[in-house]
C-alpha cells in the first residue's frame, strides 16, 4: 500500500529544469510520509487471489480505517470494491483517497485497508493492510 499526494498537486514549474516538478514541502512526499493537516492522501492496495463465482465475478468489500496511539479516531463505511470485468481476477488494484482535516491532531497515524472476500471460506475471507505516516500542523498563514 503507498500513500501519498495526488499526481495533480505537484505540478511543472517553468523555473525548474526541464522534466522537475515542484513540490510545495518536500518533506511532505509519499516517500517519507509526512503529510500537513488539511492534505489529501490517496493510497492503493493490490487484491491477490480473489474467490470468483460461476460467472467469474469476485465479490469484495473494502473498509478504511484510521488510528492514532493505538486508538480508532476514524472508521469509514465498508463499501463493495466494484470491479470491472477483467481476464484475470487474480490481481486487482484498488484505492482510494482521504483528506486530512485541518482540525485533525498532528501526529503519528496508521491506515488500515481491510478487504472482505465474501466468497471465501472463512479462514481466508479477511484481508487487511496497514500504513503509517505522520501528520504535521500546518504552517500559518503569512
């Protein structure tokens, strides 16, 4: 799973050489996951091995999770994962994004990606993964 900003908020500067992108904090990258209170990070898990039915479609529900010091502070609505019929139904990509609130508290933070394979038999219905990252205050206004 990588975290991160979108592809959209950096973007090309005409005083870089040529092919650079600006950034606006470069320690707020996916690299070193530091993100600023009021960013959007988006992530993206890849599903290996999903159980299909006769008609060779998976049923997956996906669920987000957030947590700081070992507590829950943010639980999202678990929601099918709709998956376009594709040749191989080994190897799906999911993902998705989440923004960071001004208000939130800076801190350390895990995501928790946790995938339900509906078809499965019980002892491999569940899957989850996590992240962790940072989050700063955000810098006043000047």
């Amino acid at each position: 799973m990588r975290a991160g900003k979108p592809q959209a908020a950096a973007a090309a500067s005409a005083e870089n050489a040529e092919g650079e992108l600006a950034d606006e904090d470069p320690m707020g990258t996916p690299a070193v996951r530091k993100f600023k209170q009021g960013t959007e990070i988006t992530y993206g898990y890849q599903i290996l091995n999903a159980h299909t039915d006769a008609a060779k479609k998976a049923d997956l529900e996906v669920q987000t999770r957030l947590f700081r010091d070992g507590e829950q502070v943010y639980a999202g609505k678990a929601s099918p994962l709709l998956v376009q019929e594709r040749p191989d139904t080994k190897h799906l990509v999911g993902g998705g994004a989440m923004k960071l609130g001004r208000a939130i508290t800076p801190g350390d933070y895990v995501l928790q990606v946790i995938v339900t394979d509906k078809l499965a038999k019980e002892k491999f219905k569940f899957a989850a993964q996590s992240i962790d990252f940072e989050i700063q205050s955000a810098s006043p206004a000047m």
